[in-house]
C-alpha cells in the first residue's frame, strides 16, 4: 500500500512539474510573441437586421505559435492574465483593431464600428480608461465607433473599478456592451444604473433554440426588457436560418454567428465589406 502510495504520489508530482514547465515555457513565448508578431486578429461581422448590411466587426485574437500552430484565445488568455501579459496584450490589440477600423472608414466605410474585448484582470487598474481614450485619439477614430465588451461577471467581480472605467469611456463616448449576457447573475435593470448601450445575448441560449421554448421564452424576455431599458441587443452564435426567423420576429437588432460568416481575415474582410451583399 506505502509502495503504491508513493508512487501514485510521485507520478503526481512529476506530472505536475512537467505541466507547471509547459506552462512557463509558454508563457516565455508568450511574452515574445508580441514582438514576434505572431498575434493577429480575426474580424467576425455583426450584420444589422433591418440593413442587412455589416454594422461592425467583434476583434478576436489568435496566436501563431511557432510549434503548435494556431492557438485560440481560450488556450491562452489566461495564461496571460496569470502571467502579467494581459495589459500588453490588450494594448496591442486595441491599436491594431482601432487602427484597422481607420483604414476601413478611411476607404469610404465611414459608419463601421470595431467591438473589442477586455479581461476582467484589465478592469482591475482605473489607468485602463485614460489608455483606451489616448488609443483612440492617436487613432484618430471617433470614440462612437469603438465598443468594449465586457462581460457582466468581470464587472460584478470589479464594481467600483470596472465602473469608474465604463464612466470615463462612457463619458467621451465610446460604447459598452454587456458581452455573455444572461450566463451571469445580475438582472437587466439593475444593470441599467451604469452606462452600458449594448447587450450581447450568449450563444448558449442559441444552441437549442428556437426547438427549446424555454431558451426562446428567455431570449424574447432579454430582448424586450432590454429595449424597454432604451440597449441595443446582438445575438451571436446565430448558426441556421430558423434562428435568424425567430431572432428577426423578436425584433433583435444585430446578429452574429458563423450563418453569415466565422472570423475572417483582415484581407477577408476588406473584401467582404465591398462586396455586393453589403452595399
Ligand atoms: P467571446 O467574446 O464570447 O467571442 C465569441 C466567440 O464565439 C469567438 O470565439 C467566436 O469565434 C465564437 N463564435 C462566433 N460565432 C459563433 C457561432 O456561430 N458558433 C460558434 N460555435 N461559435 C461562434 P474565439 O474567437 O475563440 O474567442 C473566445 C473568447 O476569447 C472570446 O469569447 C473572448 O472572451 C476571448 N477573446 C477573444 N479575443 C480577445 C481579446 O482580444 N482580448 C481578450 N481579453 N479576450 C479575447
Ligand atoms: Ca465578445
Ligand atoms: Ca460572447
Ligand atoms: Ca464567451
């Protein structure tokens, strides 16, 4: 039994060390892959219902790891959140993001808007806000046209930061949107006291719907309420036509989802701007 103990135990312990030096390696890279360029972002279009035209791009980011391929930011994320990375991670994605969105607007796209993410370690630090509003001003974007996301947990978790930053953004005018909306635990009105204009519907509410009614009851509850508050809403992970129907019916505003198109390239999405079906 002590024989078996033990090794059990040791098997254990040299697991763990071989993952905690995965683990640092990668973060080494990590850190490098900034300068590295091995991160790029993919654009996903949000479409307007009424238009059907792309209202803006949700920025994601991907790493191009020089052995394991293309990671996605599940797989690396947090990681950059336990490592110290995050802060400069998300402020190269907000240039490159903001910058693109120039280039778009520039070339005649003038009302395209650029959705971008925050971790809620980021909420943490108040000097986020005054970063974001320079970005913006170097960019020369108008504030109007750049969304955050955050999700509603990440600002729970860090009220009074997280709302000292959405003021400030909110007050120059860049947009907040609320993003994995009805996963957390807060309700709509309750969240109608700090500045938030946009309400992104979890996918996961979409997965089984419109078969499930539950999922549907929920869905046209979020969106009713929502507009009653004066929020725009967006459902993304929208995947079939039957979804679009139902979603078209509630009256949501904006749809995101691989129906009408996954996260493309930079290139891609020049294309996809000026093609016919968005003109
Ligand atoms: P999210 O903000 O909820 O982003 C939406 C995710 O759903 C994306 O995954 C997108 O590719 C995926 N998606 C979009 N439409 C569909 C669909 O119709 N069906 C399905 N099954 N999935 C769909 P992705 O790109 O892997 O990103 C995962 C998460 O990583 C994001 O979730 C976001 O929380 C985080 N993330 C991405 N980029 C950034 C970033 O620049 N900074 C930070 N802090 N987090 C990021
Ligand atoms: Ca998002
Ligand atoms: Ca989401
Ligand atoms: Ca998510």
């Amino acid at each position: 039994k002590t024989t078996v103990g033990r090794d059990v135990c040791l098997y254990f312990s040299k697991e763990m060390n071989q993952r905690s030096k995965t683990q640092l390696r990668m973060e080494g890279q990590l850190h490098r892959a900034i300068e590295r360029g091995e991160l790029f972002l993919e654009y996903q279009p949000v479409v307007d219902m009424s238009t059907g035209r792309i209202s803006s791009f949700e920025a994601l980011i991907r790493w191009r790891h020089p052995e394991l391929g293309l990671v996605t930011p599940d797989n690396f994320i947090p990681m950059a959140e336990n490592a110290g990375l995050i802060e400069s991670i998300g402020d190269w994605v907000l240039e490159n993001a903001c910058r693109q969105l120039k280039a778009w607007q520039t070339r005649g796209h003038d009302h395209l808007s650029m959705a971008i993410n925050l971790s809620p370690v980021q909420l943490r630090k108040a000097e986020l806000a005054e970063n974001i509003v320079s970005i913006v001003e170097q960019t020369g974007i108008s504030p109007g046209s750049l969304t955050i996301e955050i999700t509603e947990s990440a600002l729970i978790q860090n009220l009074d930061t997280a709302v000292s930053i959405i003021d400030r953004l909110s007050s120059v005018g860049i947009r907040v949107s609320l993003d994995d909306f009805g996963t957390g635990y807060s309700s709509l009105s309750y969240l109608k006291r700090f500045p938030i204009d946009i309400v992104k519907i979890d996918r996961s509410f979409l997965q089984d719907f419109p078969s499930h009614a539950h999922d549907t009851a929920i869905i046209s509850a979020i969106i009713a309420m929502a507009h009653s508050l004066g929020l725009h809403v967006i459902a993304e992970g929208v995947e079939t036509e039957e979804q679009l129907k139902v979603l078209q019916n509630l009256k949501c505003d904006e749809i995101q989802g691989y129906l009408f198109s996954r996260p493309i390239s930079r290139e891609q999405a020049t294309a996809l701007l000026s093609s016919p079906s968005n003109i």
